[in-house]
C-alpha cells in the first residue's frame, strides 16, 4: 500500500496597471511582471503545480472574474500586489466578496506588512488564499516563511523545524518596530559555534539580495546588538534541525 496525493494546484494572479508581460515593453510608470514566474517556480520546487493565470488590471470586474477563475480550479489562490490600503488596492475587499473569509489582514513583519491570508469553505475541504504584497523581496519573504510550509504539509512532505535561537552577526541593521526577517547565513562565529551572519539591507524591491542568504534571521524590534535572533530556515523540500 502506498500512500499517494493529489497534485496540489496553486493559481498565481499578479495584479496592478503598473505591471506588464515580461514580452511589453514598459511605459516610464510601468514595470515587467516577473513575480508570478519566480513564485510558480517556488511552488514548482515544493512539489506543487503553479498556474500563472496572468495580470488583473485595477478594476473591480476584470479582478473579480480573473479571481474567480483561480478559486474555481485551485486549491491555492495566491496574489501579488493590491492588499494595502490604497484606492486601487481592491483585492482584499474583492476576495472577501467572493465568499473569502479574513483570517489576517496585516502582519508585524518587515518586509510583508500588508500580507493578507483567508479562507474559502468548500465541500471537498477549505481553499486557502494568500495576498503577497508586490515588492519582490516582500513577496518571496513571505512565500518561504508563510506559504511553504503549508504547500510542503498538503503536499504530504514534513515542513521540518522553522527555527532556532543562535546568535547573529555580519552586517549591521536599523532597528524597527516590527519584526524583521533579514537573509543571512550560517557561519562558524569567532568561538567555533554556529551563528547567522546577517546580509547587508537592501530595498524590498530588489529581490537579489535574498541571494546571499540561505535563511532568514527574524530579528525582534529594538532589539539590541548583543542578543539573540530567530533564525527560520526556508528553502528545499525539508527544513533543517539545529542543534
């Protein structure tokens, strides 16, 4: 007897007028879409199936019909940009019209403060809804320290331990009132012990910097020079045990 799943299908819709195909040419307040293709990517990489159902224009009927799409064939429906609080961020209230139910509206993190996530009730069991913010580097963010872990337990592999305390190093950050998930990686620190070196800051528009680090360390506000963070592990098909 082998136990076996159905194949998780995650729907990506990127939304916003200041988004075009990667094949346009962009106007001067334009910029590509490349956030869908690197999110079907993560969600490829966890054993899932992302379907990039294409851009929503800001406007309530085109957005809720290509939404509407997504929650009739997935299991997933994640979204990029549109969910703060601005006049043309209509996602959130759109989902919620679609029979969505608000779980979160807004997290204490920094980058993702304006993560949105609920819950549609359906017969064969609950579908659940992301809103990633549309900075690159706040999208993925939140993709690997939110959205993976419930892709990789659908998808029946252990999401593994998400944390560990050890110290930090590396660059320096500014303080904040938020929590901050900042790249870094595990390093042997100057007595031989494992610690996270942090990357240096980088805006959450420039999704490169997350290159440079195999973790996050989620840095609590104010914390002081001498402390200690959290350091979530994100990335591959299992997290990683740290003594």
């Amino acid at each position: 007897t082998v136990p076996v799943f159905t194949k998780v299908v995650v729907a990506i819709v990127a939304t916003g007028d200041e988004v075009v195909p990667v094949t346009n040419e962009p106007a001067p307040h334009q910029v590509r879409e490349s956030n869908s293709w690197a999110l079907a990517a993560q969600v490829h990489e966890v054993g899932a199936r992302g379907v990039r159902l294409g851009i929503a224009p800001d406007s309530e009927p085109e957005l809720r019909a290509m939404l509407q799409r997504g929650l009739d064939g997935a299991d997933v429906l994640i979204t990029i940009g549109g969910v703060s609080k601005g006049t043309h961020d209509l996602v959130h209230g759109t989902l919620q019209g679609l029979g969505v139910r608000e779980q979160f509206h807004g997290i204490d993190l920094k980058p993702g403060k304006p993560t949105f996530f609920g819950v549609r009730e359906r017969a064969t069991g609950p579908q659940f809804v992301f809103g990633l913010p549309g900075n690159p580097a706040s999208s993925f963010t939140v993709f690997d320290l939110l959205v993976r872990p419930l892709l990789l337990a659908m998808v029946g592999a252990d999401p593994g331990e998400l944390g560990a305390q050890l110290p930090h190093g590396g660059a320096p950050w500014q303080p904040n009132a938020r929590l901050q998930a900042v790249p870094a990686r595990l390093v042997a620190g100057p007595a031989g012990a494992l610690q996270a070196e942090l990357v240096p800051p980088s805006p959450s528009g420039d999704p490169f910097s997350l290159l440079r680090g195999e973790v996050y360390a989620l840095i609590p506000g104010q914390l002081s020079a001498g402390g200690t963070s959290t350091v979530a592990i994100a990335g591959g098909s299992r997290g990683v045990v740290l003594p």
